[in-house]
C-alpha cells in the first residue's frame, strides 16, 4: 500500500526577505495548485511571524487562508509566542527552545 504523505504549506506571513515560504500574494495560487494539479495531500499551513511585531495579526490571517481552502491544522507559534498561537488556533506549535534550553 502506498502511504499518503501530509504536507504543510509554509507561507511566509510577514513576507520578510530573510524568511523562507510562499510569499503572501502567491500563497491561495499555490494552494490550488497543490491540491488540485499536483494532488498533494496539504492538511495546513505554518507560519513563522515577525520576530519584532505583536503576532497575533499574522496568526489570524493565516487562520483565514486556511478556512478558505478548508485546511484543518496550523502550525504556527515557537517558544517565544506559541500561548498566542494556540489562543488563534495554532494545532502544532514548535517550542524546542523552551524545552532544551530551560528558557
């Protein structure tokens, strides 16, 4: 049997030079052709915001993008703002620092 493998999109929320992912304006063409021509599994979207700005903006309109295309899960939030992630929706978040490094 072959296994189906699950994909995350991961859009660059703050288009920030530095950051990789889908640019913000390309991301719903993208997901389209994900999903539609290349038949890819995509279950979410991940985002990593801005280290410098309130998060909160960019966690909820990656949240739209997903409801539009009927994504379910988000991976959005690391050890610095994943409270904020979850309270927007976040279902992964990465906490790694928080874990390793006693912070």
């Amino acid at each position: 049997s072959i296994k189906k493998i699950k994909y995350f999109i991961q859009v660059n929320i703050g288009n920030e030079p530095q950051k990789n992912g889908i640019p913000i304006n390309k991301v719903i063409p993208f997901i389209k052709y994900c999903i539609n021509d290349l038949k890819l599994n995509i279950i979410g979207l991940m985002c990593i915001p801005p280290l410098d700005c309130e998060p909160t903006q960019y966690f909820i309109s990656l949240v739209e993008i997903a409801r539009t295309h009927n994504l379910k899960e988000l991976s959005m939030g690391m050890s610095n703002d994943y409270e904020c992630a979850i309270s927007n929706g976040a279902t992964f978040v990465r906490i790694g620092s928080k874990i390793f490094n006693n912070n």
